[in-house]
C-alpha cells in the first residue's frame, strides 16, 4: 500500500524528500554544535575522580595553549626570543574573542620552550577561524625562528576531520560502478541520488544533535561511510528487481509495487539488523561508544525510510527508462544462460572443495587478529600536519611525555595530601607530582606527571599500581583525567563485549527466523558474519599493530588500536554482513518455494543476486577505502577494516561459502518445526518474482547432483 501510494503521487514524495534535506540543512545552519571527545565509565574509578574535578571549574571558558619552541641549539631566555614571546602574548591577547592570556610564560625544564594558556572570553565560541587568528598572532614567533603550536580546544578545531574527499570519491566510485553493472545512466543515478539526500540529511541531522548530546569527534564521518554505503545498496537492490520486473513484462506501477512487497520488505528486514547491531554499542553503558553507534543507526534508518517511500517515487519517475541499457533476466532460462548462472553451477557441483577452500582462506585471514592488542591513540599518531599533532610533540620533547597525559589523583581527606604525595613520586613511573589543588567539594588534586606518554603499556601499569598498591592506604582516593578514563572504558568494553556479541546475534536470528522461517540458517548466518568479522580483525592487526603496509596509508608505522574499535567493527560488520545474507537468502527462498527443489534454489538464487550483491560490494568498498585518506588513524582503521570485510565477505563468504554449505545441507535449509512454524507470522513475500514457474517441474542437472 505505502510503496503503491508513493508511486502514484511520486513527485509529491521527491519534493517532500528535498525539503526535508533543505530543511536540515537549514537547522544545522541555525542550531550551533560541536563535536566532544569527553568519555564518561560511569560507576568506574576515573568517573568518581572526573565528578569532582569537573566543579573545578565552573567558569565555562574554554582553554586553549601556544607553545612556542627556540630552534635548534637555541634557548628561549636570550634577549631576542625573550622579547619574541612578549610580543607574541601581546598579540594573542589583542585577538578579538580571547579573554586573559597571562604576562608570565612558563619555561620548559631545559629552556628550549615556552608556553601559555590561550583563555576564550566568556561567551565566545571556538572554531576554526579564531584558531587561525591566533596562530597568525604568533607571527613575532615565528619571525624570531621559533617554533609555534595551539593545543587544547582551538588546536582541535583547526585539526577538525575532513571527510569531503572521501565522500566525493566514493559518490564517483559508486556511478562508475553502477554504469558498468546497468549500462544506463538512469539505473545508475537512481541509488546515488537517494543515498545522496539520506547522508546530506543524515549529516544535518547530526550536527543539530551535537549542541544537546556528546557526539564523539569520529562519529559523522564513520556514519557518512556507512550511510553513504548502505543508502546505495538499498536502492541497487530495488533497481535490480524493478528491472527484472519490466524485462518480464510488468507495467511499471505494478512492478513498484511487486519489488517493494519483496525486495522492500527484505532491505527492511536487512536495515533492522544493522541497526540492531550498531545500536547494540549502548551496551557499554558509555555515552562516547553508544553515540558511534546510533549516529550511524539514524543514517540507517534513514536510507531504510528512503528505500520504502523515496525509492518508489523514483521508480515510478523512471518508468520504463529504467530497463534500458544491459538487458535484466527475465526468465529463469536467462538466469541459467548468465555469466553468474554458470559460476553458481560450477559452485553447486563441487560444493566440498567450495567449502573447505574458503574455510582455509578465511582461517588464513583472519588468523593474525589472535595476536590483536588493545590500547588508545592519542595526539601523536595525527601527524605533524594538525596543530594537535605539533603540540603534543612539542610538549613531550620540552616537558617530557608525561605531560600530555597528566593523571589527576582526588583526596576527599585534605589532610592526607602530604603523605600521598610522598607515596606517589617513590611511585615506579612517576615523573613529578603537583602541590595539592583544593576542590569545591573540600577535597584536593594531586597532578601527577608519569614518565611515559599516555598511549604507552607503561602508563597502564602506573594507574594499576596506584589504584592497587598505593592509594588503598588512603581513605576514598581516586585516580582520573583523560589516560586513566581510557584505561576504563577498555576495562569496561572487554567486560561488556560478550554480552554485545550474545544480544547481537540472538536479535539477528530472531530476525532472520522470521524472515525465512527456518532454525539453521539464522545459525548459519550469525557464523558466516563472524567469520567476516575475525578476518577483518585479522587485515586490521597486521596493518596497524604490525605495521604491514602502514606507510602506504599515510601513517609513519604502526599505531595503537583504540579499545572501542574492535567491538564497533562487529557490530557495524555484522550488520552490514547480515545485508548481504538478506539478500541472497531472500532470492534463494523464493525459488525455493517455487520449486521445491533446494539445489535449484540455491543456484538460481546465487544466479539472480550475485551481480547485485558483488556490485554493491564494490561500491561499499570504494565508499570505505576512500575514508583511508582521512588523516586520523582511526578513521583508517574503519575504513580499511570495513573495506577489507565487505570484500571478503560478498566474495569468499557470499558467493562460495554460504552456496556450497546450503547445497550440503540440503533441504535442512528450510526446516522448521510444525509448533513453531504455526506460531510464525508470514513476514516476507517468497511469491514468485518474476514469471509464473514453467510448466515442467525444474530438476537439477545430473552433473549438480553428483
């Protein structure tokens, strides 16, 4: 009904599509926000510190801090560079926005740097154009030769992610792809217009979020990837149906409303369990972790909402336009005459060699992720071409690495400050400990300076020692700041991950269950996808934790994995491997029930959905790939482990693996017991989706059975 009604008064729903993205846009416009990077581990250690340091200061200012280093072999108290930074405080203090900026700079240790704080007057927002201001400021700076680097708030803001490149490359990507699979710039433009108003939408959507919620820095561009991606495949799906349909001979109103009864339902089915497994990151119980998630569930829903109202305005529009160029099988015969049609006879004959030569690839794959660790990136791994990459080196060569990573110990007792002191600088570790700083709240903060930067093993094994050994001496002390939070949250996801997994799978074959009507092939499935995900998990641990090719990726060698991306990969993966499962199932089924024949069915399934489900493949992995160019190694390590998944995934897994393992199972494919099978609602349409069947029963070749 709603696929006929968008069909019927197609250009009312494309208008109101349009002004729903202009609208958004628009919103995004007038609505102020930003992204947050602050991670909260309620109930944990850091979150117990981190509560009464932020009472600290309740002034609202933002904070930002110039770094200026003396070149080499030069010391920053000579008259010259003396009189340099004087004029350069005085310049940054005279930049309009910036509140007090202190006259007294402090020196490094070995006098080869000086720094200041850069304060935002009240009411005064920081981005990127105050950020350059203030750097031009420096110029007196750099005229003496030295060095200039802006951390803190405007430091971000000037090294903001930019994922525009990206998305171009992949919106290319995506029509060059669908020329070559449709042979007709209507059937192309088609998928990339709907994913187009989805992510422009979805953005816009996203930046209006941002002045309520915390939005994590990387969660737009990891939601631009996916929405981007899933936008195309969802319509592609819809396209190849349609244009089986008009091959067949349906008038074009009647094939709108065939191809959503089936392939819509199915693209609703496959867009539920993405965005069940990506909502499934709220599991942690962290706010930083859930908002990846459902950032990239709204685009989701949003390319589903699309694929079910938009998609079939668009297919009415295009009309018979749409079965122009290559020609689409119309018939059974045509699909057994197709270049797919032959390789999915050639895999249902030898479906053991199939079997066992995949299983052995994928175990191949995936087998350096038994060696993948944990840890958190931090500045440095930006590079030297971001403001927060030179100010992170620029402080841990004059102050030592320690001071990018400072942990914050809290006393509610003032009067045991002394001795913790005592006892945290005879710490192992330990660099320099602050005099206490007293708190609203009564208590104190001692600042403690570790010897090693904030992503290194060692610092992780300081914050266990002084929670462990230390601080248990001392009435309610705790240990937070950044590094110590970060140590929780892998704490916390490590704890959490077994039950994001069981949640996960068990709705995803509760959807699958209802959707085919069958027990092992929802088990089958959820074992498919994991077998994508831990070879995913294996390319990620040899590129990034080994270093294997890391150079050609822009990175200087290897760099830690954050201990949040290995569980947002299973769940954006699993997702997006259940798309593809979806798809090639849904065909399978209707032959199935078609001709009872389960070898039949799996051949003219794979036959009908290979090409569609290997072209949105290659969209998807261009769409990811590109995301490698963006310069955060966090947002490579999605790309490639997304690019390196779908690839094998709709080739090894789709195409070989899950084919020969249906034609071995033969027709235990589809049982299911009677109580359960009357107790299931009939959920998808498996009638037939193009032809009425032949009038003689269709058998497999006696080659195929042997």
């Amino acid at each position: 009904m709603l696929a006929r009604w968008c069909g019927r008064h197609r250009t009312l729903v494309v208008v109101l599509w349009v002004l729903l993205a202009a609208g958004l846009l628009a919103g995004a416009r007038v609505v102020e926000g930003d992204t947050a990077d602050d991670v909260t581990v309620s109930g944990s250690d850091s979150a117990a510190a981190n509560a009464q340091l932020s009472t600290a200061d309740a002034s609202g200012q933002e904070r930002s801090e110039l770094v200026l280093t003396a070149g080499r072999g030069e010391r920053v108290d000579t008259p010259a560079l003396r009189a340099a930074v004087a004029d350069t405080v005085d310049a940054v203090s005279a930049v309009p926005g910036i509140g007090t900026v202190p006259a007294k700079v402090e020196p490094s240790p070995d006098g080869t740097a000086v720094r200041f704080t850069v304060t935002l007057a009240p009411g005064v927002t920081a981005d990127k154009a105050l950020g350059q201001e203030v750097l031009d400021a420096a110029e007196p700076a750099r005229d003496a030769s030295m060095a200039v680097a802006l951390g803190g708030v405007l430091g971000q803001r000037l090294s903001a992610l930019d994922s525009r490149t990206s998305e171009i490359i992949g919106i290319v990507a995506a029509l060059v792809v669908l020329l070559l699979a449709f042979g007709s710039a209507v059937a192309a433009l088609l998928p990339v217009v709907t994913a187009l108003i989805v992510v422009v939408g979805g953005l816009a959507g996203l930046d209006m979020l941002k002045s309520a919620v915390a939005i994590p820095d990387v969660a737009p561009t990891l939601a631009a990837m996916i929405g981007l991606g899933v936008g195309v495949d969802y319509t592609l799906f819809l396209v190849n149906r349609q244009r089986r349909l008009l091959a067949a001979g349906l008038s074009p109103s009647d094939a709108v409303v065939r191809t959503a009864r089936s392939a819509g339902t199915a693209v609703v089915f496959a867009g539920a369990t993405v965005i069940v497994a990506i909502s499934g990151l709220m599991l942690t119980g962290v706010g930083f972790v859930s908002w990846l998630g459902w950032s990239s569930a709204l685009l989701v829903a949003g390319a589903v909402l699309s694929a079910v109202t938009l998609a079939p305005a668009l297919l009415a529009v295009a009309g018979t336009r749409l079965g122009r160029g290559r020609p689409a099988a119309a018939t059974d015969e045509d699909l057994d005459r197709s270049a797919w049609g032959g390789f999915a006879s050639f895999t249902a004959r030898r479906p053991v060699t199939v079997a066992v030569a995949s299983a052995v690839l994928l175990l191949g794959l995936g087998a350096p992720a038994l060696a993948l660790r944990l840890g958190q990136t931090d500045a440095g791994d930006r590079g030297p071409d971001h403001q927060t990459g030179l100010h992170f080196e620029a402080v841990a060569a004059a102050w030592g690495p320690g001071e990018n990573g400072p942990l914050t110990v809290v006393l509610t007792d003032p009067a045991q400050a002394g001795p913790a002191s005592a006892a945290i600088e005879k710490t192992a570790g330990v660099e320099t400990v602050s005099p206490p700083r007293p708190l609203p709240s009564g208590a104190v903060a001692l600042r403690v300076v570790p010897t090693t930067g904030p992503s290194d093993t060692a610092t992780d094994a300081l914050v266990a020692r002084l929670r462990d050994h230390v601080l248990p001496r001392f009435d309610d002390a705790h240990v937070g700041g950044g590094t110590a939070t970060r140590i929780d949250l892998a704490n916390r996801i490590t704890e959490r991950l077994p039950w994001l997994i069981l949640a996960v799978v068990g709705v995803a074959c509760v959807l699958l269950l209802l959707a085919f009507r069958s027990l092992l092939l929802p088990v089958k499935a959820a074992l498919m996808n994991i077998v994508s995900v831990c070879a995913a998990y294996g390319v990620v641990t040899a590129v990034f934790q080994w270093g294997w090719g890391a150079t050609l990726l822009g990175l200087d060698g290897p760099v830690p994995i954050d201990s949040y991306v290995p569980m947002v990969l299973f769940a954006v993966l699993f997702g997006l491997s259940m798309d593809y499962e979806v798809f090639l199932l849904t065909s399978v089924r209707e032959h199935w029930v078609r001709t009872g024949d389960n070898l039949v069915a799996v051949r003219r399934g794979l036959a009908e959905t290979g090409g569609v489900i290997t072209s949105a493949a290659l969209i998807m992995v261009c769409v990811f790939a590109s995301f490698v160019l963006v310069d955060n190694p966090t947002i490579k390590i999605f790309g490639l482990g997304l690019a390196s998944a779908i690839v094998v995934d709709a080739t090894i897994v789709r195409c070989l693996l899950v084919p020969a393992t249906m034609v071995l199972l033969g027709r235990w494919n589809w049982w299911l017991p009677r109580p359960l099978d009357r107790l299931l609602p009939h959920v998808l349409d498996h009638a037939t989706p193009v032809a009425e069947p032949r009038s003689e029963p269709v058998v497999a070749t006696a080659a195929e059975r042997t």
